[in-house]
C-alpha cells in the first residue's frame, strides 16, 4: 500500500509517488494506492476533488479520503485527519506501507496497524528540506519542528527506513524532525526507464526537429517544467536572446504561472526559441531526448533527476545538499545563477565541441544506470 495523505497526489504524472507503485505492479506486487483529495485542478493550481475509488492509468485501485468532518475544513486539511482509513488497512491487509512523507495526524492508525500485525514492513520518504519547507517562522518552529515531528516520532519506531528523496532531505530528517541518521538513506528521484527507450533516441531526435523545423546541424537546449520565477527561465531566455546563436535553439515546455507569464513574455517572439507548452510525462521524455544539453537554472524539481537518469548533460543552479545529480562529469554547476554566469557557461559549451561532446558521454554512460527507476523501486522495499 502506498499512502500519498501527507500532500497532494496528482494522477498521470510522473512524480515519485505516481513511479514507485507503478514500478512495483510491474515487478509483481498487489499495490493500492490510498491518497488525499489534493490534486491539480486544471495542470497549473492546486486543489480538492470529491473523494472516491477508481483505477488509475497504471490499473492499480485509488481511494482518495475524505478528511474528517467533526474537525474545521483548514485544520482537517492542515493536520490531515482522514476518515476511513483503518477500514481500508484492515481490508487490503498490506505486508509493505510506504508513506510518502509522514506528515498526517492518520499516521497514527498506521501506527496501530503495525502494532497489531508486527511483520508488517513500514518505509517512508521524505520531500521536505530547508528550502522548500519551513521557510517562515511559524512554518519551521511549529509546524514542522512541533507538531509534524510528533506525528513522525510516532510512527518512527516502526519505520524499517526513513528515506530522504535528497541529501538535503536527509539532513531535514535528521535535524528537524530527530530520525536517527541510522534510520535514514538516500532515495533517489528517477527517470522512469518503461516510460522510453534509449535507443530510440536518434529517431526521436530526428522527428522532433522535423517537427519543430530545426536544421540537423542545430543543437537543442532543454528547459521547462511548472514555469514559476524561483525557475529562473526567465534569465535563461535573457542569456540565450544576449548570445545570439543561429545554431542554437532553446525549446521551453510547460506553462508559465500568472507572474512568471509577464517576466517570459518579451522573449516569446525570439527565432531560435520554441515555446511547446503542457507536455504530459511521455511528451516531456520524448523532448528530453530529443536535446542535447539541458539548463535548469532554478530550484530544483524532478526534472532534474529525469534528465540525468536519460542521459542528457546538464546545467543546474548549485543548491547545497542537491549535487547528488554529478555522477562524475555529466553537468556544470552555476554559482550564482544570474544572466551573466549563464551566458558565460552557454558560450563556453557552444564553442568549445570538447567540452560538451565530454559531457554528452559521461551523461550517457553514468546517468541511466544511476537514476533508474526499475532499481529505485526495489531499493525502497530492500528487494
């Protein structure tokens, strides 16, 4: 069973909590998904659908939870005390519960689910850090570092590991919410290796830049993802219009956020730039192999960890506890991350053929084989 009631859980993506149950009815287990009402609403915001069961695009069975109604709807969804959830673990009767992250009051059923069927094996992960979490005062001293460390020191005793999903994750494990360092390992995010084949990757190429109408003798830079401004596209755009590169062309997928959309806008008109919009996650691999160099000059998301387990070189922005997607000489880190350190890093790629022909090798023999997410999936159940 995996439980997806600390977030949201968003059906035909590619995020973690979509990957590993996927990954797990492949390898051949019973797998059901138990989650909250938080979704997306229409691809860009975030919000509450009516609970039900259904099967999803993966055919495995999903309930989504009603929160409890005897609590106000903002507490029940900020303490996330779901109703009916015991009853489901009675009827599935799971040997394996993973929760993706263990920040929700219903932990505690888990907990007295456990207690009474003891060789029940219980991992979780984790999704917070000091920079996606925690940030205002109220947020870090007490919210997570009073009530959602209680809820995780409760279940915690009965965890077989505590995963971060990064290294700095690890450190939020430890720090904020006092897991053991011995209870904690590293999890990797991944790239969904049923999802392509890596060697089609040529005719991909050459059928995207039919597509697109891109010269064969062009290289192709990749960006996108939720387009927000901490992303840092905009400073992308703004180096690439400065370079001016005819044998470049920088392909942006995804939609823009209200804010972002006016900071994008002046560059939408550029020639060598191709706005492809809303990619579903076969789309967006498709893309990702069909370039030859990917910029992610922002906070990080899972793209990150997709683009590298494909195999493609990388720019990212250095974030301290996020430099586990260096295998050893696939990507260059950006320092400060501004227009100009990305346009100095972009010339010395596209004039120097060594240097990115040396990353395009690297990337190819390093990261596919660390960033699978058919391995992945076997590590966080320790089969």
């Amino acid at each position: 069973m995996h439980c997806c009631l600390a977030a949201f859980y968003i059906d035909n993506y590619s995020y973690q909590e979509n990957i590993l149950p996927k990954l797990h009815k492949i390898q051949g287990h019973d797998v059901k998904i138990v989650a909250s009402t938080e979704t997306y609403v229409d691809n860009k915001n975030l919000g509450y659908i009516e609970p039900s069961s259904y099967i999803n695009e993966n055919g495995i069975e999903v309930t989504r939870l009603p929160y409890v109604s005897w609590l106000p709807g903002i507490i029940g969804r900020k303490l996330r005390k779901y109703k009916g959830l015991s009853k489901i673990l009675q009827q599935f009767n799971p040997d394996i519960v993973f929760l993706h992250d263990a920040q929700f009051l219903s932990v505690l059923e888990i907990k007295s689910y456990v207690k009474k069927n003891p060789d029940v094996k219980i991992f979780a992960d984790c999704h917070t850090d000091f920079i996606n979490s925690g940030r205002g005062w109220v947020s870090k001293n007490i919210l997570h570092k009073i009530l959602y460390k209680w809820m995780i020191q409760q279940i915690e005793p009965h965890l077989s590991k505590f995963y971060g999903t990064l290294p700095i994750r690890c450190e939020f494990l430890n720090e904020v919410y006092g897991v053991p360092k011995s209870k904690i390992e590293l999890l990797r995010l991944g790239a969904d290796d049923t999802a392509y084949n890596l060697d089609d990757k040529e005719s991909i190429k050459n059928r995207f830049r039919k597509k697109y109408d891109i010269p064969t003798n062009s290289q192709i830079i990749i960006t996108g993802g939720k387009i927000d401004e901490r992303k840092k596209i905009h400073w992308l755009l703004e180096a690439f219009k400065e370079i001016n590169r005819e044998d470049f062309f920088l392909v942006v997928f995804g939609v823009p956020n209200q804010e972002t959309k006016e900071l994008i806008k002046p560059y939408e008109k550029l020639k060598n730039v191709i706005f492809v919009g809303w990619l579903n996650s076969v789309e967006i691999y498709n893309t990702l192999l069909a370039g030859d160099l990917a910029v992610y000059p922002g906070t990080h998301s899972v793209l990150w960890e997709q683009t590298v387990g494909i195999g493609l070189p990388c720019v990212f922005k250095r974030w301290k506890g996020i430099e586990h997607v260096d295998v050893g000489g696939n990507c260059i880190f950006l320092e400060t991350g501004d227009v100009d350190e990305i346009k100095s890093v972009l010339e010395e790629l596209m004039t120097n053929n060594e240097l990115l022909d040396g990353l395009k090798k690297e990337s190819l023999e390093k990261g596919p084989s660390n960033f699978a997410y058919s391995e992945i999936a076997k590590n966080a159940i320790e089969i």
